[in-house]
C-alpha cells in the first residue's frame, strides 16, 4: 500500500520538479543551435564569426566562424595563416515569426570545417547536420570556395 | 428630484462648455483631399487608407464622436503619436527603399496585433482588417517588395574609424564587438541586407541559463548590416557595410527607455543616427511588439561549451 502511494506521488513530485526548473524565460532557437555532437572537434558556434552568406535556390544560409588565427582576416588583408581553422555552418531558412521580410536559421543542414596545419597543408572535414539533403551542396572544390568566401569587414 | 435635475443641468453644462476646449490640432485641421500611395495598386493602398490613415497621414477622417470634448484630446494624441511613428503622408517625398520600409514596418505592426489599435477600431469598425486583406498585403510584398541583391563589388579591406562619436543619447560606440559571438543572423529580404546579431558573453551566458526574460544587466547586443551582394557562383554574400546597432541593458541607468541603451551608426564613417536626445523613441517605437520579450526580436542561438 505505501508502495503504491509513493509510486503513485512520484511522478507528480518529477513533474513539480521539472516545472520548477524548466525555463519559463526567452525563446531560443534550439533547432538551430549546434548540439554536442561527438564527431566535432569543437562548437564552431563558440569561434568567432566573420562572414555570412545566402543559398537561394537551397534556401539556405551559411556563417563563417574562425579560430583566433583564421579571424585576424577581419583586420587584415591576407591569406589564411597557419594554424587557422574555419568552420562553414549552414541552415535551412525559415521565416521570422517576429518580422515579415525576415529570414533566420532553421535547422542545421551542414557543417564543414577547413584547417590550415603549420606546414600550410589544407584539410577538409564534413559534418553532415540533421536537415542535410542528398545533393544540397557540395558542388566542386569545396575547401577552396570556403577559404574564397570575402569576409564580412565593418569599419 | 428638483435637485438631482439640477444637477444633471449642472454636468449638461459643463459638457456643453468643455465643447469650446478642443485640442489645436484638430480645431485648425482642414479636410485633406484623398490621396493615394502612388505606385502602390488601389486595391492595397485602399487597405492602408482604410486601417492606418486617420491616426498615420494627415488625411484624418473625423467621425462625430472623435470631435466631442474629452474623447477628442484623446485622438488627437492618437494622431499626434500615430504621424511621429508613421506618417503616410510624407508618402511622395520618399524614395523606393524609404517607402518600401514604411509599408513593412506598416504590416510588421499589423502582423504583431498592435495596430490598429483596438480602442481605435472598437469604435472605428471599418478599419479592422480582415483575413483577405492580409492576405492581399503579404501577397502583394513577397511578389513586389522583394529586395534584389547588387552585384558583388570587389573590395580590399575596411579602413578602421579611428574617433567614432557618441550616439545623440550619450550612448558609446563599442568597437570590440566583432570579437562576439553570432547569436542569430538574418536575411532581410524587405530592405536587400544581411545581417549578423553579436552578443557580448553576458548575453551568451543569459541565453545558455534561460535567463533572457528579462536580460540581464550588462547584456549588449550589436546587429550589424550589410548590403546583399550576389557572387559570380550566385550565392548572396556580405557587400558594403550599411549599420551596426546597439542595445545595451541597464535597468537602472536606462529605465527611462524601457530599459536599454539604443543606438546606432551608419555608414562606413559611422556617424551616429539621431537628430535629438530622444530619437531612441523610434526604437523603442519599433520594438514595442516585442515588449513581452523584453524589447528583442531576435530568436538567439544557444551557444554550448562543448567542454563542460
């Protein structure tokens, strides 16, 4: 009898718990937000970002992040350093329920990371995101058309 | 009953009395002859004409019941505030981005439920929209207010502005931002740009904890503009820088603008936006749909530490 009562309390005690603790606060866009994935060195999101871009036909967009080497090309008018490493995170776009003539990042489709060893020697990894479609991206020369992308400068 | 007729009398009266008070403005307004919004097609300008013109353009059309003495003064000061937001009026003076801008912002503000006000239309029936009209507007947006991007300009470097004044509100410019992280970005298809929301670790962090509701004090927020330029491979990238903006929050230092800091610089000069001390009234003008989100529109990314 005390078994079933406790076991019967239970899961209202949990769910009072849980109410306490669930976030009654902000939107956020979880969707969008890259999850502790074990096969990614690193949160991209976390570097810093230095450029943005626009996929129409794949409805899609894409920001460039860059560790601390890679993103001294927001200074300065040079090749990547070694030791850089970028990182081209790219969404689905859905539109912004807070502006009508507004896109913002759905759900992550892919993630592609290019770094530049002390040797100069180029690598290139891809992450394949929850909303990746077979032939999406990925046309021709992927490493050199993400180390091209012009940065985005601000005075 | 001889004394409650005298007081009815009494307040008969003063009714009739308080008529010979009316707000200036609409004792010396004249009847404005109709215009439309030139370019625009009759069927969707009638719509703005008949939603948003008596407070947003100086062509109001007064009911009897908006002249009687109080309720006049109080649309008066619906007007007064309605034309400083909006004014439809200023329609032919506007070029194309200018006026396209007004019309979203005239949408935005219908989209989120603000206008028209609902003290407007309880009594004002006609100017409720309905789902057709809507309907029509979007339509009409997505196929004719659609921002095409440049083409791609060829450009080496940024020079740095080395003295950047301070915004009209005493707010200052913050240089370090590009070092933030990229809590959200956006394509604004409305006005050609793209955009990148910054935000400083204390933003980050308020995010991460689910504490954004209010933010917390210290958070900043840097939306920073570029013009859309199309790439010869067709995609659309980051072009010609056009603004960065700033919300800095403090409850106490800026309670009496609902809470944050508001500026902005233009250009690639960076001059500071705003004409008076007070032209942070715009902003908050604009982000008042978002009040339940403590004045944010943005829908930030959560940024995890993948070490911890």
């Amino acid at each position: 009898m005390k078994l079933i009562y406790t076991g019967g309390i239970l899961p209202f005690i949990i769910l009072f718990i849980c109410g306490c603790n669930s976030n009654p606060s902000g939107r956020i866009n979880r969707q969008a937000s890259v999850g502790n994935n074990a096969s990614l060195p690193e949160n991209p999101l976390e570097m810093t970002p230095m450029a943005v871009s626009l996929q129409a036909e794949a409805k899609t967009m894409s920001t460039l992040y860059g560790n601390s080497i890679a993103s001294k090309r927001l200074n300065e008018v040079a090749n990547y350093a070694p030791g850089s490493v970028v990182y081209l995170v790219t969404w689905k776009e859905k539109a912004d329920s807070e502006w009508f003539g507004a896109r913002i990042p759905d759900r992550v489709a892919t993630i592609e990371r290019v770094s530049i060893d002390g040797k100069g020697q180029k690598s290139y990894t891809f992450f394949k995101g929850p909303a990746w479609q077979e032939g999406l991206l990925l046309k021709g020369d992927r490493e050199a058309i993400i180390l091209s992308i012009p940065i985005a400068t601000s005075p | 009953m001889k004394f409650k007729f005298k007081i009815i009398l009494c307040i008969a009266c003063l009714v009739l009395l308080a008529q010979l008070i009316r707000p200036e403005e609409l004792s010396t307004a004249k009847a404005q002859t109709a215009k439309t919004l030139t370019g625009v097609p009759k069927e969707v300008a009638n719509v703005f004409e008949t939603s948003c013109f008596d407070c947003h353009s100086a062509q109001t059309n007064l009911r009897w019941f908006d002249k009687i003495t109080p309720a006049n003064f109080l649309v008066a000061s619906h007007i007064r505030d309605g034309r400083k937001a909006l004014d439809f009026s200023q329609w032919d003076s506007l070029a194309t981005p200018q006026r396209n801008a007004m019309l979203y912002f005239a949408l935005n503000g219908i989209l989120s439920g603000e206008m028209p006000l609902s003290s407007y239309t309880a009594l004002h029936p006609s100017a409720k929209l309905k789902e057709k009209d809507i309907a029509l507007l979007k339509n009409y947006f997505l196929n004719n207010l659609v921002s095409k991007p440049g083409d791609a300009v060829s450009r080496v470097g940024q020079p740095k502005v080395k003295e950047v004044k301070n915004s009209p509100n005493g707010v200052a410019y913050l240089p370090g931002y590009r070092n933030w992280k990229a809590i959200s970005s956006t394509d604004r298809f409305d006005n050609g740009t793209i955009r990148i929301i910054f935000g400083n670790p204390i933003a980050v962090k308020a995010i991460h904890d689910g504490k954004t509701k209010p933010w917390p004090d210290g958070t900043v927020f840097a939306k920073t503009a570029w013009k859309q330029e199309k790439g010869k491979d067709g995609n659309v990238y980051a072009g010609q820088f056009v603004q960065v903006e700033f919300m800095i929050k403090d409850a106490t230092r800026y309670a009496g603008t609902k809470g944050w800091g508001w500026a902005r610089w233009k250009g690639e000069n960076l001059l500071p936006y705003g004409k008076t001390v007070k032209f942070d009234s715009e902003c908050i003008s604009c982000h008042r749909p978002e009040r339940n989100n403590d004045y944010v529109f943005t829908t930030p990314l959560d940024i995890k530490d993948f070490k911890k």
